[in-house]
C-alpha cells in the first residue's frame, strides 16, 4: 500500500506527458498538411 500513490503519481504524469505530446503533435501535422 506504500508504493501504491507514487506508482499512481508516475502513471498520471505520464498519461498528462503522453496526452500534451499527441496534442502538439496534432497540431503540427494539422500545420503540415495545410
């Protein structure tokens, strides 16, 4: 029950890292192709 708040910690950032990345990433390919 320790590890369990840091493991759900580093899954939230990494899901907040992985949703700003597809984001910027979305936008750059909607720049690209018009």
């Amino acid at each position: 029950a320790s590890c369990s708040l840091p493991a759900a910690a580093g899954l939230y950032y990494l899901a907040e890292l992985i949703e700003e990345y597809t984001v910027v990433t979305r936008r750059i390919i909607k720049y690209m192709i018009w």
